[in-house]
C-alpha cells in the first residue's frame, strides 16, 4: 500500500466504485421484507392494514358507479347475466383487497424468480479496486512542485468517480423504495376492479408495480453487459508520458465506463415503461 495521498485517494474512489458495485448486487436479490432487519416493511404493512378499511369503502363506491354506468336502466339490472357479473366482479375486487399483500408477494416473488435467472451464471467482472502499479510509480516519482497540477486531476477525477458511484446505488435504492410505496398504497387502487368503468386504475397499478420489480432484471442486465464491455482495466498507455497525462487518460477512461453504467441503470425504468407500455 502507498503511503502517497495521490494514489491512496484515487485508490479511495475506486474501492468506493467497487462497493456500491458490490452493494447493488446484492440488493437486486433483497427481499422487502427482510430489507434493514424488516423495520421499513412492517411500517408499510400496518399502512396498508389501515388502508384496507377505506378500501372496502371505495369498494362499494367504485361498485355502484359502475352499476349506474353499464346498466342503462333498471331493467337491465334485472337480467340474471348482468346481476351474476356484477356479484362475480364485486366478490373478486373484495378478494383482491383482503388479500392483496398476498397478491403483491406473489408478484414479486415470481419477477424476483427473473432477476435471479439473469443474475445467475454471471459475476461483476467490470470494476477495478486499485491503481496498476505502472501509475503508482508513475506519481511517486514526481516531484513536489510537478504534483500540483496532479493532485487537481486526482481530485476531480475521485469526485466524478465517487459521485457517480453514489448516483448508481441511489437508483437501486430508489427501486426498493418505489416497492414499498406501492405495497403500501396497494387496497386503493385494488378497489377500483369492484367498476368496469374504474378497472383501468387497478389494472394501470398493477402493470406499473410489476414494471418497478422488472427494473431489477435491466439493472442486473445492464450490469452484466457493462461487465463484459469494461472487462480489462483501462490501458496505461505509454509510460514515457507525463504522470499528468497518464493519470488524466486513465482516470478518464474510467470515468467513461461508469458513466456508461450509470445512464443504462438511470435508464431502466425508462425501458420497462416501453416494455410494458406504460408510456411516459
């Protein structure tokens, strides 16, 4: 390990860059439930427990707006058919908000099946946890004066590294959080099948909620390919150029790589919008 500040702060943000790598990785298999010791799921559990009693009303004001819009008149409610679909549609719509939490698991536990499948098989091959020693030696050879314009490009060089590596995990953490919000809020617009009129909503939010689990499959997909692309480390170059110009290339190059990672990770949600036809 060198005792020089330049490369013990490039060294720095690199293995910052491999920690969140390391971290989003792991939280692409998370369970909610199980995510900071459960604390945050039992909170939106006992928000969807208190949500499901105003359910039950919306229940009976989505059913009935949807009796006075597909029933013309009275007398078409009299019709057996019509009746027996009414009394089918209201039973299921009840059915969903009392075991909706049930229904929301399940949903993720089959696309979470996904993530897993994609993510088996493949490693994160695509960080890079310290400086070549070619570099090392390189910036320990300069003198005082000439490091100047060195500990510059270090500097922006370990903040663009770093804050890019911070805007990654938030993403995936901004994932996590968009599944509790919608696990939380879940008996609302699962109140909304009990009208015809109204069943778009329902259908809209769980289309959308399935769209949030599937980010985790792009993420991991994005990773995997990204891993493949940034398989060997930056080059060097040549090592007759100045210590400013090879730090410079490599730091770039590298900076490059993980801006790459980063907007196909932003860019998730985006696609499982198309894929889903979401819009938006």
């Amino acid at each position: 390990m060198s005792d020089n500040w330049i490369v013990q702060n490039l060294n720095s943000a690199l293995s910052t860059w491999s920690e969140k790598m390391a971290e989003l990785w792991t939280l692409l298999t998370e369970n909610p439930a199980t995510f900071k010791g459960g604390g945050i799921w039992r909170i939106m559990v006992n928000i969807n427990d208190a949500l499901t009693a105003i359910a039950y009303g919306l229940l009976v004001l989505f059913f009935a707006a949807g009796i006075i819009k597909t029933c013309g008149s009275f007398t078409d409610l009299k019709k057996p058919e019509h009746v027996l679909k009414a009394f089918i549609r209201f039973a299921l719509a009840q059915g969903a908000i009392t075991y909706g939490m049930e229904l929301m698991q399940a949903l993720f536990s089959i696309v979470q099946g996904i993530v897993t499948t994609v993510m088996s098989g493949s490693s994160m091959a695509g960080s890079v946890t310290e400086l070549p020693t070619e570099i090392v030696d390189k910036i320990e050879s300069v003198g005082m004066l000439e490091s100047i314009p060195l500990w510059i490009v270090t500097l922006l060089g370990s903040l663009l590294i770093t804050v890019l590596s911070f805007v990654m995990i938030l993403t995936v953490y901004g994932r996590m959080f968009k599944i509790y919000m919608y696990t939380a809020i879940a008996p609302i617009p699962i109140s909304s099948f009990a009208g015809e009129p109204t069943q778009s909503i329902g259908k809209n939010f769980i289309r959308s909620y399935i769209g949030v689990c599937l980010e985790g499959a792009i993420i991991a997909l994005a990773c995997i390919i990204f891993s493949a692309y940034a398989a060997s480390p930056p080059a060097v170059g040549d090592t007759e150029l100045s210590a400013v110009t090879i730090v410079w290339n490599y730091v770039g190059e590298l900076v490059f790589n993980l801006l790459v990672l980063v907007g196909a990770i932003k860019a998730s949600d985006r696609i499982v919008r198309e894929m889903m036809g979401l819009g938006g």
